[in-house]
C-alpha cells in the first residue's frame, strides 16, 4: 500500500512524513522522527508509556494513527525541556526519586504536563486520577505523586 503524506507539528517544529495509512502515531514518532522517549508497553493503550501531548491533551500514540494527527501540534517527552533547561516536573521527578527503572516515566512526564498545564494546583486526589493511565512497576506512585505536587507548589 502506498504511503500517505502527514503534516503537523511536534515540540515547536513544523514536521511532513510519509506513513503507512495504519501506521501507529507511535511508530511514526520513533520511527520516522527518532523520537524514541515514547515507548510503547502494552501497544492497546493500557499502561499510557506511549502517551504524548496532542492539542494539550494526553493521548496514547499506540493508539491513534499517524494521519489522524495531520495538522495537529504535538508535544512528546523530548518537547518537555525548553533550550537545555529541564522542564520543572523532569527535575522534581529526578529530585524525588520518582523514576526507577524509567520505562513509565516518559507517559507519566506527560500525564503529569497535561495536568498542571489544566490545573496548576492540582489536590493530591486529582493527581492520582490524572495518573491513573500511566502502569509502573516499580515506584508504587508515591514519590511520582510527591513530585508532581513539588512541581505545582513550584518547589
């Protein structure tokens, strides 16, 4: 099957790829851009280690095809640190020891952006909920919920 042309932005930069009509947004992303952040886990949208910004919103890229995505803007792990500095909830997360084995991070990195980008001072409820899509083995979310909270606070 021929491939199909898609145009959209992601981290701040105007992107045109050719992809398979069921190419995945994910495989386009890693694939196509390198932007290998994203990772996939499940591949049915379960565990949210694929999720990224698409129009703010958090979205499981196993999930949604690449030409779904055409004219949209798109902010992936990658897209979170502006000019070399980290973005505040990458260093909180690094300060509170909030990552393992790191796998999940990336998806939870983006949960947690969408999040405070909608509600800068989130309860620590509304945390967990916004959270809730993203697996981890490792953590068990406290110090992840710690620092998303430091992160809000500024901190």
């Amino acid at each position: 099957m021929a491939k199909i042309p898609v145009s959209f932005h992601v981290n701040g930069e105007s992107q045109e790829i050719l992809v398979q009509p069921w190419q995945t947004l994910l495989s386009a992303l890693r694939d196509e851009l390198g932007l290998t952040g994203t990772k996939e886990g499940c591949g049915n949208g379960n565990c949210g280690a694929c999720a990224v910004l698409v129009n703010g919103r958090t979205v499981n890229a196993c999930c949604m095809l690449a030409a779904e995505a055409q004219d949209l803007e798109l902010v992936t792990v990658e897209g979170l640190a502006q000019e070399g500095t980290l973005d505040p909830l990458q260093q909180t997360f690094i300060d509170y020891g909030a990552l393992q084995c790191g796998f999940c991070t990336p998806g939870l990195l983006i949960s947690s952006r969408a999040l405070l980008n909608e509600n800068p001072t989130p309860t620590e409820h509304e945390i967990r909920l916004a959270i809730a899509g993203n697996l981890c083995r490792c953590t068990g979310y406290d110090k992840v919920v710690r620092a998303i909270q430091a992160a809000a606070q500024g901190t």
